[in-house]
C-alpha cells in the first residue's frame, strides 16, 4: 500500500455515511499503514476514534494511550473521557481531572472548551473535587459566552449542543424557561446537522436524546408547533404511530408495548429504543439520521 492509496481509502470512509464491514476493514488497514510507517499521532486519534464509535474500547484506549505518548493534546481529552465515564471498565476521576485540565490549559481553544465543560461537570457531580453548584454555574456560563459568541471561532458550534444543554440546565433552576428552550432549539439544530456529517457518532445521538427530552420537559409541545423526527426521543414513551413523507412516500414508524417497555417498529425492523432506531434506521439504504430534513408532513398518532 501507498501513502496515497492509504489516504484515498480514508478519504472514501469518511464520505460514507453508511460503510459496510469491508470498508471499515479497508480503513483501518489504511490507517494502520500510516501508523506504522509515518508514526504520526493524529493517524492514531483517527483509528481510536473509529474503534470509539464501534465501541472496541479496548483498542480505543491503545490508540489514544499511544498517540498521548507523543503529546498529542485531543487524545490526552479523549482519555479523560475514557476515564470519567470508565468506558474501559475502570473508573478514575483523578486521571479524567488531570487529563481535563491539560486540556483547558492546553491553548488549543476548542479542547479548552470541551474539557472546560467536562471540568465544570466534576464540580456539579463532587467528582475528585469539592462539590460546588455555584463554581458549576460560572464555569458553564463563561463557557457558553465563547460558544455563543457571534465573533468567534465558527469551530465553537462543535462544542455549542453540549454546553447549551448545561446552560438550559441552568436556566430552568433559575425558572428562565423561555430561554432555556429557545438555546435547546437552537442546539437541536447544530446538532442535527453534526450527526448528518457523521451518522457513525452514536455519542451524539445519545446528546440529543437528552437535548429533546428536556425540551419537552421545559416545554410541552403545543398542536401548531412543528414536528421534527427527532422527537421520537420523547413520543416514544407511549405506544403510538409517527408518520411522515420523504420523497414522496409515506412511512410510519410505530411504537409497540412489548414487556419490558416499548420497542419500535420501522420498514420491517424491530428496534429496542429510540437510540437505537437513530444510530441504525435506513431507508434506501441510507441512515434516517442523514435524510432528518427531507422528511416532511410528520403526524402522530397515539394508542
């Protein structure tokens, strides 16, 4: 294999929102040429994400463990996920502290701001440091003033859905619930259009799971309010139809009682929730994820 032929067939993964077996084989083949012959740490980011998404977090952790071996600032961030959530069967919330805080300090703004939130949340949860709602609360407002920030770094809005559901969080304590829902609208939208750029990233479906949810909470749609496909999040708590046309035909996803709970039914395929339906649901073999905004006409009916 050639560097060329290496970076072709990582180039046509990642224009694949729908990569078969072969061509996640083909990729990681590609990308373990380069690792072993330019020892680059951003090809090593690049595979453990991959293995991220597949969920092999045990080759994840490899991956990052090496590409940190060489200072590279966005796996040390990655490892503090890893750590925090303990996707690797080990929880460390001093290792997650100190890989967050290399990377506040790290000068990259972006990594700054994504383990400026994830440092904020140690503080709301008591997690290795001193529990404190108040240092939670400025942390995530001053965070939200640079993503939300109409001069600054368009790059901000890869951040924006995670620290606006904090905020909106925040502002509902404050009983500020119009705003919270107007800054949770906005963070659906970005984030919709994140999750078409990479239906593979189940992370951010589970994000907007949370998103959608707490906008129902804060407030409960009304008749004349826009439906979104996305609102399978909430509606699917009760047994109920939600049909829509794309391309000019009519498809309905149900919601049926099953005995631990509702399971959905789409196109002849069962699936357990309504994560699940995101991260795999097609239609002419493309992901339900890509096509969210050339579904019109959506309808629900319950029971």
């Amino acid at each position: 294999m050639t560097r060329y032929e290496a970076m072709r067939l990582i180039s046509d993964y990642y224009y694949n929102d729908n990569p078969t077996d072969e061509d996640k084989f083909l990729f990681v083949e590609a990308q373990l040429f380069l690792i072993h012959t330019y020892h680059n740490p951003k090809d090593m980011h690049n595979l453990a994400w991959f293995y991220l998404e597949e969920r092999r977090f045990d080759l994840e952790v490899k991956y990052l463990e090496m590409a940190a071996a060489l200072g590279h600032i966005s796996s040390i961030e990655e490892l503090g996920y890893i750590w925090y959530y303990g996707q690797n069967g080990v929880v460390d919330y001093r290792k997650a502290y100190e890989c967050f805080s290399q990377g506040v300090e790290s000068g990259n703004e972006i990594t700054a701001i994504c383990c400026g939130y994830k440092l904020a949340d140690m503080y709301h949860y008591g997690y290795y440091v001193r529990k404190s709602e108040v240092k939670y609360s400025l942390m995530i407002k001053d965070i939200f003033a640079r993503v939300s920030d109409p001069d600054g770094n368009c790059l901000m809005t890869i951040a924006y859905p995670d620290v606006a559901y904090r905020m909106a969080g925040i502002l509902v304590e404050e009983g500020r619930k119009t705003k919270a829902y107007r800054i949770l609208k906005e963070a659906t939208r970005i984030l919709s259009e994140a999750i078409r750029d990479n239906p593979n990233w189940w992370g951010n479906i589970e994000l907007m799971d949370y998103i959608v949810t707490l906008m129902h909470e804060v407030e409960p749609r009304s008749e004349d309010m826009r439906l979104s496909v996305y609102d399978l999040f909430w509606i699917w708590k009760m047994p109920c139809k939600m049909a829509f046309l794309y391309d000019g035909r009519r498809f309905v996803i149900e919601v049926e009682p099953d005995e631990d709970g509702n399971v959905i039914r789409f196109e002849g395929k069962w699936y357990r929730n309504a994560r699940d339906f995101f991260e795999k649901a097609q239609i002419d073999g493309k992901k339900i994820v890509y096509l969210y905004d050339e579904l019109f006409d959506m309808e629900v009916q319950y029971g």
